[in-house]
C-alpha cells in the first residue's frame, strides 16, 4: 500500500492534474532512474515514478520503452476526481457494483473520467459504515444490499 510510502519529490514537468492521463507521455527528465514498479493487477506491474502535481501525490506507472502512462493511483485526500470522489469520502454502493479479486483489492464501479475506487486491500474485511460486512465470496443477498464504504485509494489503467 502507499498509504504509508514516502513520495519522491520529482521535478515536475507535468504542470496539472489534467495533464497526467492514460496514454500521456512522461518526459524523460520526469524519471528519476530507481527501480521501481507500480503493481496495477496480480499479474502486470510497470515501472512508476512518485509525483507530486499541484500538491497531489501520484504514482505513475509507465511503459519502459516509450514512457506512456499505463496505470496512475492516488491515495491523496487533496485530489477529487470531475466526478466528485475523492480518497477518504464515503460513497453509497451496492454488494452487486463492487469486484473483488482475491487476495488484492475491493473496486467500485469505474466513474466516467475513468477512476475507480478502491474500498480494501489483500482479503481485509470490507465494511459498510454500519458495520456491515460485506462478504462477496458469498452468494448475493437479493436484493443486493447497500451502504457507504469509505474510499481508500483512486485508481486508473488497473483492473
């Protein structure tokens, strides 16, 4: 988790939040050279780079060879999303709009800009605000049940 990482302060010629996207280019000077990887599914890591943009700490994972943006996660409480989320916010689902991957992450449904919510890591228990567990290795209550789940990270290019 990066909750806990320090964050490289880079120099930063990305100059704004809407500047950094899937596909945008990182300039060479934007890479500082460390051997580190972004892991953005189970299977499939890119190397990354720490930013900050606009005093919004990103992860950046890139494609080596041509330096495009694949995947991008934010556990910074200052960055919201077009769409209104932001890290720390409560948001209401369903059992039925939420995907677990064992052993990885619980996700909400992907917003229009593209960010997807992240509500649990590696096989913790998820919890409505109530209290709630929800269990989606069990079969779906019908109807599905609802509630608020705080969100722990925004993510983009993942899963």
């Amino acid at each position: 988790m990066l909750t806990n990482a320090v964050f490289l302060v880079c120099v930063v010629l990305i100059s704004t939040l809407d500047q950094i996207d899937l596909g945008a280019r990182l300039n060479k000077d934007e890479i500082s050279g460390r051997s580190l990887e972004c892991v953005a599914t189970p299977s499939q890591t890119y190397p990354c780079e720490f930013l900050t943009v606009e005093g919004v700490h990103v992860a950046v994972g890139y494609e080596r060879d041509n330096l495009r943006i694949k995947y991008l996660s934010i556990q910074d409480k200052h960055f919201k999303t077009k769409d209104g989320l932001q890290v720390g916010a409560s948001v209401t689902v369903s059992e039925d709009q939420l995907v677990a991957i064992p052993g990885w992450k619980v996700f909400g449904p992907r917003a229009k800009s593209g960010w997807r919510p992240v509500f649990g890591y590696f096989g913790e228990k998820v919890r409505f605000s109530d209290g709630t567990v929800v269990d989606l290795a069990q079969p779906r209550h019908d109807p599905p049940r609802a509630g608020q789940l705080e969100i722990l990270e925004l993510e983009k290019g993942g899963v």
